[in-house]
C-alpha cells in the first residue's frame, strides 16, 4: 500500500475532508516512522557496544595468555568464546544493514519489517543464555581458573568462592534486565505495530469490499 492509497482509504474510513485525512495520516506515519528509527538506533548502539566490550574482554585474555605462557593454553577456548559473542554481535549488524528496505518499500512492508526484527530481538533477550551469558560465563570460568593456578598463591578457594559470587551477580543482573527490556520495551512496541498492521489490513479489507 502506497501513501496515495492509503492516504484515500483513511479519508474514506474517518470521514473527513481532504486536509483533515491527510492531517491525521501524516501523523499516523510520523508517528510511526519515529518509533521505527529510534528502535534501529537503539539496537545499532547496543550491538555496536556488546561487540565493542567483548572484544576489550577478548583483548585482556590475550594479554594473560602472553603473561603466561604456553600453560595458560585454555584461555585461548575464553578468547574464542568471547570473540564469538563480538562475532554475532557484528553478524546482527551486517544482516539488518542487509536486509534494509529500499525507499520506495510500502508502509505494509516497512511494519512487517520492523515486527519481524522486534520478534527476534524479543527471542534473542528472552533466550540470552544460549548465545550471550553461556559463552561468556564459560569464558570467565575458565580465565579464572588459569589465573588462579599460574598465580601461585594460597588463596585459591576464596578467590574462586569472590569470583563465583561476582560472576553469579552479573548473571542475574543481565537476565532481570533482559526480562525487563522485553517486558516494558519491546512488548508494548510489538503491540503497537500489530495493532497498526491490523488498521492497515482493515483498510485494505474496506477498500476491496467497496470495490466489489
């Protein structure tokens, strides 16, 4: 559906004259395209930044892996965790980037693009442990180990009960907010695309239930 037809249906289905349907449809779309670019943005800098951290994570393992030697050989299994968790991060970018409408794409389009992008963002926070939290968790796990055992020193118990403690934190800390981005952000823009799509399709309906 182009601006022209549905710029004539929502004339048609408010009753309004040429400038009132054309008033309340430009904001119908401003409305739209607004929330559309400000989630684009929003996920852009989260992936930009998660990819960002893990390769920082990355670069300090690295860094202990020189220090250490050949016997710190496990962290190599960290640094390529770690550098999985930057990979996909980057793999999302390059798939929306990818997978941009052209200009002339119609509303119905850009609203089925955008609801399909919101869903997977919903599954992939609902889900964080398969492709976030077990990489990285593995990770630190196993540099805490290694730093532990090359250091030498007598306090390897404590250490390890600090480190499952700070770790078990973040753990939580990372899901609860998670849960909370689905469930106060993401949810209710699902929502609203849903029940926009459906006043496009009703449109739609009218428009070809009057023509027949």
């Amino acid at each position: 559906m182009n601006w022209d037809e549905l710029q004539k249906l929502w004339q048609a289905r408010t009753g309004g004259g040429v400038s009132h349907g054309r008033d309340e449809l430009r904001t119908l779309i401003a409305e739209y395209e607004t929330k559309s670019g400000r989630w684009a943005r929003v996920l852009r800098r989260r992936e930009y930044r998660e990819a960002i951290a893990a390769l920082f994570v990355a670069g300090g393992w690295v860094t202990d892996l020189c220090r250490y030697g050949d016997e710190a050989w496990p962290l190599m299994v960290s640094i390529m965790l770690v550098l999985g968790v930057a990979a996909f991060e980057l793999r999302e970018l390059w798939r929306r980037a990818r997978g941009r409408l052209p200009v002339h794409a119609t509303l119905n389009e850009k609203v089925d693009a955008d609801l399909a992008e919101l869903r997977r963002q919903r599954w992939l926070l609902s889900n964080v442990w398969s492709w976030y939290l077990a990489p990285i968790v593995s990770g630190c796990l196993i540099e805490m180990n290694v730093t532990i055992r090359m250091s030498g020193t007598g306090s390897g118990v404590s250490r390890i009960a600090a480190g499952l403690v700070i770790i078990a934190i973040v753990v939580v800390l990372v899901w609860a907010l998670n849960r909370r981005a689905v469930r106060r952000q993401i949810a209710p823009e699902i929502a609203y695309l849903e029940k926009l799509k459906a006043t496009l399709t009703s449109f739609e309906a009218g428009d070809e239930s009057g023509n027949s």
